[in-house]
C-alpha cells in the first residue's frame, strides 16, 4: 500500500493505528526501511514523498483499510 504522511499530525495517528496491529509492519521509502510503529524512524524518512507500506503476516495483508486515510491516491 502507498501511502502519503504529510504532516506531524498524520505520523501521529499512523503510528497509534499501527501499534495496534500484532504483526510486523515497516515503511520503506527509496533504500530505506524503518518500523512503521516507530515514530522516530517515519521523521528520518523524506515525507513529501509517498511512502511504501510493508505487512509482514499474510493474517493481516488484507486488514489495511484501517490506514486507508493514508493511501497515496497520486497527484
């Protein structure tokens, strides 16, 4: 899932939403990979850019509509 984190206020409520999930889940941005339930980690990332969100539990791959406040509908 692509998804857009523009503004601290939006990092914030990933973040809550994503410490909810029981599963791994990582933001890749170009090279670079953090722990999607780590805010730190989303701040080191370039958040003018879209970002790629990562699922690691075939259980919760189709569970994503959660963040769909996020997605990254293109300009």
């Amino acid at each position: 899932m692509t998804i857009l984190l523009d503004s601290v206020e939006k990092v914030k409520k990933f973040v809550d939403i994503a410490a909810t999930f029981p599963c791994e889940l990582d933001i890749k941005s170009g090279r670079y990979t953090v722990d999607a339930k780590s805010i730190m980690g989303i701040f080191s990332l370039d958040l003018k850019k879209p970002l790629t969100l990562v699922v690691f539990s075939p259980e919760y791959e189709n569970k994503t509509d959660v963040f769909s406040e996020f997605e990254y509908k293109g300009e």
